[in-house]
C-alpha cells in the first residue's frame, strides 16, 4: 500500500488549494465546476513527498518513468473543454499518471474508466484514489490507444500524452455527439478538441502545450 499522507502539507492545503483556484481565475478558467472540482482535490498527496510543498504552484511535476503531472492550468483547462459546459457521463482517460487528473475527473462525471501502460505508476494511482473514496472511477493497466471496446462508447475521451494524429481505435470508441480532448502534434503540439456527430468529426485547435509522447504497449515494472 502506498502511503499517500505527506507531513507537514495538511495543515495548508486548503488555503494553498485556495490561492492555486484565484490564479485559475485569473489564467481564465471560466468554469466552476472544474473549479469546484480542483479544489476539492489533494495535488499535494499525487506528487512525491519531496516536492510536496511544491503541489499548488503552477508547475508540471516529475512522477518517475519519464512522466509528470501535468499543471494545475493544464488540468483546469483540458477538463473545461472536455465538459464544455455540460454534464459528463461515462469518460475514458488515456493515461492514469499519478491518478490526479483522474480524481478531478472522477468530481465532474459520472462514471471515469483509466487506462495507464506503466504497471507501478497505476498501483500508486489506485492507492490514491483508493484513500479518496472515489467509487466511480475503473483503472486498467493497458494500452491506451487501443482504448476499452468493451466498454464503448464513451460520452468524453481525454488523452494525457501527445500524439501526432487522433488515433482512429480511439474516435471509434466516441460517442455521437461526444468529445475526446488531446495534445496532438510532435514537436509543435497544441490541445485539440475533436467533436464527433453523425456526419463524421470536427476538429477545433486551442492552447500550445508540451507533453510526454503517447507510447503503445505496457509496462509492468
């Protein structure tokens, strides 16, 4: 079992939590939801304890295996888009990390299945998400562009890792009328947003972004 308490941070998360939701505000994260779902959610015990008192700054953090967490800017914003507005279902997350992302989620859906190649960072997720008592989300230890067919079709996808075209297993398993939110790009990448109807999909281009690239196959230590 992980231990997910870190010392010496407890005491002032919530006014730290605070201050990290007013410069959201400010960066212009317009929507509450995701807001009201960032602060109810611990960064501090998803980062190693050594950078603990570091959680609340807007920083994309080291989690060992050459990945990170992303910044809370990054979280607020990818998760904004995904709901645009709107009620969220069943969502697939492409990449557990650490499982923050995922418990923010996990705050603004219905149901949230997450699928992480690296067999120990999704042990530690599951911890994590364990201690918070979310009982709506499903982790797997897979391969994310292969996505969970079985459990298709989802209303949102939301990928954490970059990839230089929207992968087709992964539209397939979108629902009409859903949206999967994704860095997409190799060197330049930048968040798209992928809109699908009866017609076939649109593509919507935001922020520029930088994140790890999305790998096939699994790790199991």
């Amino acid at each position: 079992m992980v231990n997910v308490h870190h010392s010496g941070i407890g005491m002032t998360s919530q006014r730290t939590r605070a201050r990290m939701i007013e410069r959201l505000r400010e960066q212009g994260i317009r929507d509450e939801v995701v807001l009201g779902a960032m602060s109810a959610t611990p960064r501090h015990i998803f980062v190693e304890e050594i950078l603990a008192s570091r959680a609340y700054d807007d920083l994309a953090l080291p989690i060992n295996f050459g990945q990170t967490i992303s910044s809370p800017f990054i979280v607020a914003r990818m998760s904004e888009l995904l709901r645009a507005g709107m009620g969220l279902g069943r969502v697939l997350e492409v990449g557990s990390g650490c499982g923050y992302q995922t418990a923010v989620l996990a705050r603004l859906a219905r149901e949230v299945y997450s699928i992480e190649r690296i067999g120990p960072l999704l042990m530690r997720a599951r911890a994590r998400l364990r201690e918070l008592r979310l009982g709506n989300v499903r982790l797997k230890h897979g391969d994310g562009l292969l996505g969970l067919p079985e459990c298709a079709p989802f209303d949102a996808i939301m990928l954490t890792a970059a990839t230089a075209h929207v992968p087709s297993s992964l539209l397939e398993q979108l629902a009409i009328g859903g949206r999967m939110v994704l860095p997409k790009g190799s060197q330049d990448q930048r968040l798209c947003v992928v809109e699908r109807d009866a017609e076939g999909c649109v593509e919507t281009v935001f922020d520029e972004v930088r994140f790890v690239p999305m790998l096939p196959g699994v790790l199991k230590g």
